[in-house]
C-alpha cells in the first residue's frame, strides 16, 4: 500500500485509532504476502502465503494447471500450542542446486539432483518458538518438510498429529490401498477419490498384523490421475526418527491431510530440536513414464555415510522359499508345539520329515546356482523355533545362530565356497523387535564368521512390545539400527515387512531390498490381480526397490501342494518380464530348480538378465494397464526389454531407438504364445531371435495378464 493512501485514511482518526489501523494493515500485508519459486524449467511454481491468522500455505502449478490447491501446513502438539497458526514470516532464502551423483547401485549410472529452493522462517509471537518449512522444486516436483530449530521455547515436543494438506483440484483417479499401521499387503484398489469410502470395507483383507484406522485413509505412496491428464504421486523421502505418514481424505473437498503412525501410547512423535521431519514429495507430470522416471525421492535424501561401499554388491539368488510357501515342504523341524528354546533338545524330538532347511537339500539349490551362473542361495526354516513361531506374541522366539541338526553351518557354508556361492541369512523376527536387538551383534558375528554376507528380515505378526506398529517412530529407529548394525558388520540387508522405503538406499546403499506390499508369495495365499504388477512401480516402488521375488514358471500351486489351489495370476513370460519392470538389486529366481529344468530354454533370459544398470527409458506406460522398459546392464552393450500388461491384454509397440545408431544386435524375444491367458493357458511361450537396429520398430502381443521380455546383444 503506497504511504500517500495510508495517510488520507489516518487522518480521520485519533491517534488511538490510527496505531491500530497501522498494525491491522501492516499484519494484513504481511500475511497476505506471497513467496513462489519455481523448478528449473519452469513449469512447476510453488507459492507459499500466510492467510490472515497466521497459518502457513503452500500451492502448486504445473504449466499453469493446478496440482495442489491453497494447503495448509503445521503440527499440532500435545502438551503445547500447537505450531498450525499465529506465525509471521520472519525471514525467507532461497538458492539453486544442480548437480549429479553415482549410486552405488541403481536404475541409471549417474542421477541429476537440480533443483530451486525456497526457505521461510516463521516466528510464533505467542510462544516465542521457530519454525522453517523449506521447500524444493525440482523439474519433477515438490519436496518440502518441517525444521525445527535448537531453541529455549522449543527443546523437547510430542506430535499429537502433522496437519500438512494436499488440496487436490478434484475428484482424481486413485490407485490406493486401505491406511493401516501394520501392513502395505493389500490389493490395490482402482477408483475415484469419491469411491474410497465406498469400497474401503471390501479393501481391508486380513492379514497377519493389520490395524486399519479410518473409512477414508489411504497409505503412500499414493498415485492419481486427474481428469485432465496430469499423473501425481503422493509419498515421501528420508523417513528417519519419525512416524511413517499416511493420507487421510476429506472426500467432499478431496483435500488429503498427513496421518502419522502412532505409538504405543497414541503419540505421533517424540521429537528433541534440533530436528527436521521427513519430506513431503509431489511428483508431477502430465506423462506417465515421468513418474517412473522420477528421482526426486533419492534425491531428498542424504549420500551415502559409507567411505568404503565395495561390499555392496547386486544378487541374483535362488532359494529355498517357495516350496514353503507353498506348502510343499516346511520352515520347522519338528510337529511339535508349545517349546521353549531355553529347554528343548532337537537332538532328542522326532522330526517330521518335511524340513525344507536340511543339508542334502540345500546342497541341490548350491549345485543349482553354481551351475547356472547365481551369486547365492536364501535358506529360510535353517535355524530352531519355527515350531510355535508365530501368533504367540513371544519374546524369545529365535536365537539367529542356532541350526537345526539337520543344517551344518560349517560343511554348508564349506561347500558353497567351493561353488564361488553364498548363502544369505535369514532372520525372522515374528515381530520380536527386542529380542531382535538383544541377540543382533551375535547374529551379525555369527554371519561374519561363516561367511555370511546379506540377511533378510522379517517382521511377521504383532510388534512385541504389544501395542507398537510397524511403522511408528520407535519401530521405524529399530529398522534403522539394524541397517547401521549391519553396515558395521559390512552385511547387506532385505526387509520384509517393514517400513515402505523412501530413499534411504542412497544414504544407506547396503539396504538392497524391501518388500512393504503383496509379493510373489501372495500368488499362493489366492492370488494377487493381474493389474497388480502394472500398479506396483508407480506406488511402492517409488520409494525404493522391491524383494518381488518373481520367476514362477509352474503358475499352478497345487503341482506342489494338491491342497492348495492357488495360482500365479501371470503368464510364464510376464514372470520374466518383471525382471525388467519390478527394478531391483535383488533378484531371485524364485520356483523350483526342478520347474527350470523342464524350461531351460524360458530360463535363459533369467540367467541373462542383469540386475544393475547404467541407463533405463520408459518405453510406453499407464498406470493399471501396462508398463514397458528397456534397461542396459552396467558396464556392457546388452540391453533387457520387459512388458507387463492387465487382465485386458493388448498389443505393444515400441521402437528401438535407444539403441546406438550403426550397430546391429541379435534380439532374442520371450513372448506370449496367440493363446497364452493367464488363467487359460499360461505356460503358452514362445521364442524367437531377430536382428535390431536402432531403427527397428516392434509390434509385440501382450496376452491377458501376460507380456514378454528381450535380451538385446
């Protein structure tokens, strides 16, 4: 307001008077004052405004188009005012990165972090207490998060919840699944935001350890599509110390707010400053294929704390693991319940003669991986206590270091040495996060001494302590001790049912897997849907990669087990296609040493395939549909296709134009027979070797719930 127009309106008060209209004006121009950034290209513009209160806002445009409507930000507190309004502005920053990192493993050999940053600090008149929301906008998206500075007013708080918004500008296609504090093992759903209530009850399966809270919460990542074609997905980056988020959804006003994992006690978030919560990511585009493009979480998250990272290291393993899935052969010695590790003697009980973990067996997996080029052998059900394992809420339910007497570390781990294999360890907590930790540095020495050097983790049933969540503050900082432990001990880590990931790979790069949603495994508990593995790397997968453990060859469940009728709900070349799309650092080879024998010639391109990567293109893409990419190996001038499509089937069409011009390479295509169906008729393959060049153009039929995967050489 200019100075002139202000004095013709004071004049006609007293002085009295005039000082409160002053301050009335100045606050409303404070308040009212608007900071915006923009990404590099610009096309993406942040806007962050204090409305008249004092409350903190933020917008966000994508080439002019809406993404995220006026939304508030804030955290309500439980023992103190809350830092949701009464702010002003006390200063703001902003600067601009640009440059580019390798990961020690990854979809791509070298990743660009750019982006325009805006800082805003907010000062608290009434509590004296600050506040700094930094936001940054990347050509991609948005990430901002909450700092809390050291300070006398402001020292040691509890979250009672984070009230961060995300204002959609309508009622967007979602691929969602139910909010719940214990599990991601749900089936996707496919809807408008408008119809999540609806279908919330029939999404809400059960599982081992669930706790699902509302009739309209949802989990990140989140994926949407508006009505106008712009693709957004919700999730966020550097999960470290605090509650994992997930979406509550006001279905009127289709507005999102965060809903943290509580504790034990019902708390959000036990927090001392100086302190950052994690980021909150926005990824934007009116593409698809740029959303799984997208390296904006890994960006938000710090590089890697490692000097050395030699020991890092991509698998490709085999294991003994489906067959128990199954049902065919199982985790315990013994039939035998109610034991006590403390007092039972193996040597004296009866075993069952169904132990899949015995020393000729998993000689035939070391045999079988030496002979066709596999870095290692998972062994689960190795160790005593899998009698009455789960559903017990025990304390001491495993030990990690003690075999079954039909497992001799010593001469196992001897005899894959002599193969040039290892074994991963396997380390199944049921959920025992103390008894976990009060045994970890034996378990980590007890792998360093026999020649262990990944484990998979699980965390299967109720977290013992009774009355915490999988994903609350003090379970989420057990997660993240195990992977600095086992960094000490230079031990790769696979969690299983923990925390979905968000980036952390690239500050920890020995966590080389994740599952955090419904794997292969799910394909014998009555299936996963056909569309599932379509959803999947737009969703879980932007946080970080996924122990997917695909490869199934006999899609028939009951081959194994006649009492179990479940099936793969994928064709055989699907199976090898996710390879390509279900991007991991750890792949396994997950059926049968005797279902490959009898496919050698389909179990090639699982031998081929690699399982790092100096550069990925996103061929053709659609959430819920299909997926195509094309990846080329580290270090060599192989290139690797893979196509997933729905229950729909379709035709695929791509173009080869990522490969160098001039050069001409032998294609060797895994497809779909004509009458391949996932239910039908899904063993129906066919192979057939072509030459490419750059210039060649593929039409490719993609059978219902069905794909195809090429070796490019």
């Amino acid at each position: 307001m200019k100075h002139s127009s202000f004095s013709l309106l004071a004049i006609s008060f007293g002085r009295a008077s005039r000082t409160v209209l002053f301050l009335g004006l100045c606050l409303l121009w404070q308040t009212t004052q608007a900071q915006s950034v923009k990404s590099p290209n610009g096309q993406l513009t942040l806007t962050f405004a204090l409305q008249a209160d004092g409350v903190p806002t933020y917008q966000l445009t994508y080439k002019g188009r809406p993404v995220l409507k006026t939304s508030t930000l804030g955290l309500e507190l439980k023992t103190a005012p809350s830092l949701t309004n009464g702010f002003a502005v006390a200063g703001t920053k902003t600067a601009t990165f640009n440059d580019t990192w390798q990961p020690v493993w990854g979809e791509v050999k070298t990743i660009r972090n750019h982006y325009n940053e805006l800082a805003v600090t907010l000062t608290q008149a009434t509590s004296s207490r600050t506040m700094l929301v930094r936001f940054r906008v990347f050509d991609d998206g948005l990430g901002f998060r909450y700092e809390f500075p050291r300070q006398p007013k402001l020292d040691y708080f509890t979250i009672k919840e984070e009230r961060t918004q995300f204002a959609l500008a309508g009622d967007h296609k979602a691929f969602w699944l139910p909010g719940d504090y214990d599990t991601q093992e749900y089936s996707t759903v496919t809807s408008n935001l408008s119809e999540i209530r609806g279908k919330m009850k029939a999404a809400t399966t059960p599982n081992a350890s669930q706790t699902p809270f509302s009739a309209t919460g949802v989990q990140t990542p989140l994926m949407l599509k508006s009505k106008d074609g712009l693709y957004i997905n919700i999730h966020e980056a550097a999960l470290i110390d605090y509650s994992a988020m997930h979406l509550e959804l006001d279905d009127k006003n289709f507005v999102l707010e965060s809903h943290l994992t509580p504790d034990a006690v019902g708390d959000k978030g036990l927090i001392q400053t100086p302190a950052n919560s994690p980021w909150r990511t926005v990824i934007v585009s009116d593409k698809a294929g740029d959303i799984l493009d997208s390296k904006l979480v890994l960006n938000l998250n710090e590089p890697t704390k490692f000097k050395d990272t030699s020991w890092i290291k991509p698998v490709k393993y085999v294991g003994v693991w489906w067959e128990m899935i199954t049902g065919k052969s199982t985790w315990s010695y013994t039939n035998q319940e109610n034991i006590k590790l403390d007092s039972i003697d193996y040597s004296k009980v009866k075993p069952n003669g169904t132990h899949g973990a015995n020393n000729a067996h998993v000689k035939e997996y070391i045999d079988f991986a030496a002979k066709h080029g596999f870095d290692a052998v998972l062994v689960e059900g190795w160790n005593t206590g899998w009698e009455d394992w789960f559903g017990k809420h025990k304390d001491y339910v495993f030990d990690f270091v003690t075999p079954y007497p039909d497992f001799d570390v010593v001469e196992l781990n001897r005899y894959a040495a002599s193969k040039n294999v290892k074994i991963i360890m396997h380390h199944e907590t049921s959920g025992s996060v103390r008894n976990y930790e009060r045994h970890l540095d034996s378990a980590f020495q007890f792998m360093n001494k026999y020649g262990y050097n990944a484990v998979k983790t699980g965390y299967v049933g109720d977290i013992v302590p009774l009355g915490h969540h999988h994903y609350d503050q003090w379970v989420n900082n057990h997660y993240q001790y195990v992977l600095e432990k086992a960094a000490e001990h230079k031990i790769m880590v696979n969690g299983h049912e923990a925390v979905r990931p968000t980036g952390l790979a690239r500050t920890y790069p020995n966590l080389i897997g994740n599952e955090a949603a419904r794997g292969t495994e799910y394909e014998a508990f009555g299936g996963n849907n056909a569309d599932h593995t379509t959803i999947l790397p737009f969703t879980r997968l932007i946080g970080g990669p996924m122990d997917y453990t695909p490869g199934i060859f006999q899609t028939k469940v009951s081959a194994y087990n006649p009492q179990n009728t479940s099936f793969v709900h994928s064709t055989l070349a699907r199976q090898l296609a996710l390879y390509v799309t279900m991007y991991s650092p750890l792949q396994m080879a997950a059926d049968l040493p005797e279902t490959y024998n009898k496919h050698l010639d389909a179990f090639q391109f699982i031998k081929d395939v690699a399982v790092d990567w100096d550069d990925t293109k996103v061929l053709e893409a659609e959430p819920g549909d299909y997926i195509t990419y094309a990846r080329k190996a580290k270090g060599q001038d192989k290139w690797f296709v893979g196509s997933t499509c729905d229950e729909q089937g379709r035709t695929s069409k791509i173009n080869l134009n990522f490969l160098p011009a001039g050069k001409k390479y032998t294609a060797t295509i895994y497809a779909d027979a004509k009458d391949a169906h996932y239910e039908k008729n899904p063993q129906a393959y066919q192979i057939r070797k072509v030459s490419v060049t750059s210039k060649t153009k593929l039409s490719q039929l993609c059978a219902p719930g069905g794909g195809y995967a090429i070796s490019i050489m």
